[in-house]
C-alpha cells in the first residue's frame, strides 16, 4: 500500500543513456526539497548484480559506498550531494536484489504454494521497495529513476510496477522523461522524431509522461517545443529545454529558472512551501564554474585508464567532486591531470620528474590489484622526497606506508600482502575476518564497507583540519596497516593520526608538518562525503597546501 498522500515522480530515458537522468533527478530532489518537501532519492538499476560492488569501475563508473556499506551506483553519489544528505539501502534496487528477495522468500515457502512469476512477485515486491523508501525519514515525495532506456527489456518489470501505481494513485504519480534531440551534423537541424518514437514506446508499457525535459546541445526552440507538445501529448510548459552546461551544479538553477519545480508541485496538487531557497548552491555552482579563478595543478596517479579518456571521469568521480569543492571553497580551479601509472612504472628519474614535477598537488586514490603499483609507489616517493603536497586515498594510503617502510626504513621487501604474498616485511596486511571471506571467494558486499569512527590525535594536520576529535568516515576495503609495523614506523617518523577506538587500525597516517607540507593518507575514502556546500576538510587542506607549493615555486 502507497504512503496516504505521499507522491512518486519517476524518471525515465528516452531515445539514449547518459544524457543527465541522474542529474535531472538530483536538481529535482535538490528543488523540491528547497521548496520545502522532505525528498528521497531512489536509483533502480536493471542489472542482476545484487550490487555494484563487484563492477568493475571502467565499465559501470566509480562504486559509490553508503553510510550503511551499501556499495552501489555513482549516481547515489549525485543525489547525496544534491540534496546534502546521507540516503539508505531502501534508496537503491537492482533487479539481483530484487530476484533475491522473490526466491529467498520462495525458498522459504513465503508464497504459499503459489506459481511465482514476474508478474505479480516480482513487480509487487519492486512496489514494496519503492514504498519502503517512501516511508524512510518523513519523507514526502520520492523521486524514482529507473536506469537504461524505456526501450532496455530489462526495464520492463519496473516500468510496469510504476504503472501500476499511477493506475492505484492517479493523483500522486508523475513521470517525467529525459530525452534527447541530436542536431545531425549533415543537418544542422535539431531532431524530435526520436523523441516521438521513444514517447510512443513509453505508451505502449500504458505510460504517459507528464513532462519531456529535453536533453539538447542548444536550447530547444519554442518551435520544437510546440512540435513535441502536440505529438507527445504533453502541455507545452511541460516540454522542458535542457542545453549542455558548464557544470551539472548548474542544472537546478537552470530548471528552476524554467520553474519546473513549482509545476512538478502544481502537477501533483501541493502548494509551494517557500520559494526554493538557492543562494548558498548559486554561489557554489558559480565559483564551481569560474574560469577566472587561478589554476591549481592536481595529479591523479590511477590504473583505470583503459577504456579512453572519458571513462576517467566516471571511475573517479568522487575524488574529482571533492577536489572541485574544496577548490571552489578557496576561490581556485583545479585542473586535474591523469597520470598512468603503469606509464610512471617504465619512467626513470628524469622521466618521472618530467611527467609530475609540475603539479602542485598529487593524488593516489583507491584501488584494486597489482596494475601500476610500482608506479603508484614512484609517485609517492616524488611527492614525499620534492615536498609536493600528497593526499593518498585508502590504497593511496596503504601504498604510501609502504614507500615509507621501504625508503625510509629501509625494508626494501615491504609490500602489502595483496601484492606479494611471500613479502618479508608484509607492513600493509589483510584483515582477519577477510581470510576467509577470500578462502571462500567471497567476494560480495564482505569489505570492510561503510562508516567507522576514528578518534584523531592531538597535535597533528588531520585533527586540526577537521577540528574534532572524533570523525566518522565511510570504508571500503581488505587490508589494513599490520599492526606488528606500526611501532616501527612510528619511531622513523610516521604518524598515525587517526585510529579506530580501540587503537588496533590505522585510519590516518600524515607526516608532521616540519618534515613536509601535507603528506597525508587515509584508510577510508574522504571523498564519498564531500559535497558541494560542505567540502572536506582534508581535501580543504590538501588543496590549501597545493596553493602554497604554486606560490613558492
Ligand atoms: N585494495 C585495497 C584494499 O582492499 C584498497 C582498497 C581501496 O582503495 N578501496 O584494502
């Protein structure tokens, strides 16, 4: 049973992918929720994973971990820095969760000795997650993407499920559809035929959108708007333009400029609260996007580089949001340059110092497996030996720990035990409870995943930074500092500023500020908690140690 009076906005492709529905669904939820409605963000993935914690990010973009360890698509990440807020399980399906649940409870005799199908089960229990979210935290309108295309087969069962819950709660249920009008280069001219075609599609699942926003190079000329209303049945007004922008942060502005949030409002019956309240984004998104601010020069030393240049992006996602914050924050741009390692892994001295010499701030973020580890390392030492400020991003930390074993101590055999089994000084180890997870290829959703505490030392660049004592940030990973090291690694010098309670795991290791100007690591990944309105605070001063290096050289 729907939520009395709770309203649904579902999002769907038409004609192509990646053409902004996460976007579009975050500005929505950003609007709704300014104009005073509690909002929650729900992503449908229509794949059999049961989560995303076992795609590989060049294929399926960065796996966004939850508070709750839940490990699931990027655009997760979109809406929590949209809305500013933490979502929950209840906010993430895939068809594998979904099938989960159906057969788990099948097994269990749940269906009584019913035939289970797709239809009803399985569409009746994507119903029941989707209220299940609707009840979480007060919230009042839920705002529903489901990912692909209409036309993706695999989207069949959720798109039916949304039917139905129009068909039950005419009033309380919109779809809004994201498509997208090609301008053919032999052309010239914008095309609203796919979109016509993919509205039709829609219809045939029983589906009317209620709102075509409009994905196009340019604006949409009140011609094509006309065009589309009268061909795919959707008020004029509804028919919403939405030309590539500098920044995604730009979009709300824009759609609320084209007060598409007071007609979603209109269109469910609810009476705008207040005006949405966007001074503090406007001012965000236009530092976001100002071209005027001086460079700062960031590397990121990664292995995902694969599958061409525009897969990066996705990969790193995070990282790249957290470093555009905290660089806004502090008036600057930062340019983010891709450093392969394995490229670095081939470099002599004069080749490395080439290739990072110039920038004034690098990065190791997380990682997987041996690729371009020894170049990861080369990196590290650079950055440690040149005092070029170094942020190292859970394997970026642990691999920085063993550059310092290595270099600084001297245990020419240290690696981390991911690498090299047999290492002599294994200083980055794997964790008890994981032994056996790996023993039994368990591989899903059994890291050490989502938010822990750390108490953080006095005295050192970590506990100024946040200014607290005790943090708590999101996790995902197997291995860990090995305790038997940490002794010896403190007396050369290193310090572990940040450790769980009780004292035994390594969440922070920096160097003092007298031996260089930031060189610090964390176990967990700050950057799934950086957003556009309250930046990191290790990003912060990751990025105000790199102003400092620019201006000293
Ligand atoms: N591969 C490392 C581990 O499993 C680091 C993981 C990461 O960077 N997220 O511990």
């Amino acid at each position: 049973m729907a939520k009395e009076g709770h309203k649904y906005i579902f999002v769907l492709g038409g004609v192509m992918s990646g053409v902004g529905k996460g976007v579009v669904t975050s500005s929505i939820g950003l609007l709704l929720q300014q104009k005073g409605y509690p909002v929650n963000l729900v992503k449908v993935d229509p794949y059999l994973n049961v989560d995303a914690g076992t795609m590989n990010p060049t294929e399926h973009g960065e796996v966004f971990v939850l508070r709750s360890g839940l490990e699931t698509d990027q655009d997760m990440g979109n809406y929590e820095r949209f809305l500013g807020r933490d979502l929950t399980n209840d906010d993430y399906m895939t068809s594998g969760m979904v099938y989960q649940s159906v057969i788990a409870r099948e097994r269990a005799l749940g269906y009584g000795g019913k035939c289970v199908e797709a239809v009803p089960h399985v569409r009746d229990e994507i119903l029941r997650r989707i209220e299940s979210a609707a009840a979480y935290n007060g919230s009042r309108i839920s705002v529903i993407e489901i990912g692909g295309t209409i036309g993706d087969f695999q989207n069949a069962l959720f798109i039916d499920a949304a039917r139905v819950l129009k068909m039950q709660h005419p009033e309380d249920v919109l779809f809004v559809m994201v498509s997208y009008l090609p301008t053919p280069g032999t052309l010239g001219e914008m095309k609203t035929k796919p979109t016509q075609t993919a509205v039709r599609d829609l219809n045939s699942y029983g589906v009317q959108p209620d709102f075509i926003v409009a994905r196009s190079k340019e604006a949409v000329d009140e011609k094509r708007k006309e065009k589309l209303a009268i061909s795919c049945n959707v008020p004029k007004d509804h028919v919403i333009s939405a030309p590539d922008i500098g920044s995604i942060y730009e979009a709300p502005l824009n759609f609320e400029k084209d007060k598409l949030g007071d007609s979603l409002l209109d269109s469910l019956r609810l009476p705008e609260k207040r005006r949405a309240s966007l001074a503090a984004w406007k001012k965000f998104a236009l530092a976001a996007v100002n071209t005027k601010a001086p460079e700062i020069n960031i590397a990121v030393v990664g292995k995902y580089f694969d599958t061409g240049s525009f897969v990066l992006a996705d990969a790193y996602l995070s990282v790249i949001e957290a470093i555009k914050f905290s660089a806004a924050k502090l008036h600057r741009q930062a340019k983010i340059t891709w450093v392969n390692s394995k490229d670095l892994e081939k470099a002599g001295p004069k080749v490395v110092t080439q290739m990072l010499g110039k920038f004034h701030g690098i990065i190791v973020p997380g990682g997987f497996g041996e690729t371009g580890i020894e170049g990861k390392i080369k990196a590290i030492r650079f950055a440690r030996e040149r005092n070029i400020p170094y942020f190292g991003l859970c394997y970026g930390m642990q691999l920085m720990v063993v550059e310092y074993a290595r270099n600084v101590l001297g245990l020419k055999d240290a690696n981390t035990t991911e690498i090299k089994k047999s290492a002599a000084d294994p200083v980055v180890d794997v964790m008890l409870e994981q032994k056996k997870h790996l023993a039994d290829n368990k591989y899903g959703g059994t890291m050490r995943l989502g938010v822990y505490p750390a108490y953080l030392k006095k005295g050192t660049m970590a506990r100024a930074a946040y200014k607290k004592e005790l943090v708590e940030e999101r996790h995902r990973h197997r291995y860990e500092i090995n305790p038997a090291y940490v002794k010896q690694l403190e007396e050369a010098g290193l310090v572990f500023s940040g450790t769980s309670p009780d004292g035994v795991l390594m969440e922070i290791a920096e160097l003092p500020r007298s031996e260089h100007p930031f060189m610090l690591g964390t176990q967990f990944h700050p950057e799934l908690q950086a957003r556009p309105l309250t930046p990191h605070p290790l990003f912060t001063e990751f990025i105000r140690a790199a102003i400092k290096r620019k201006r000293r050289k």
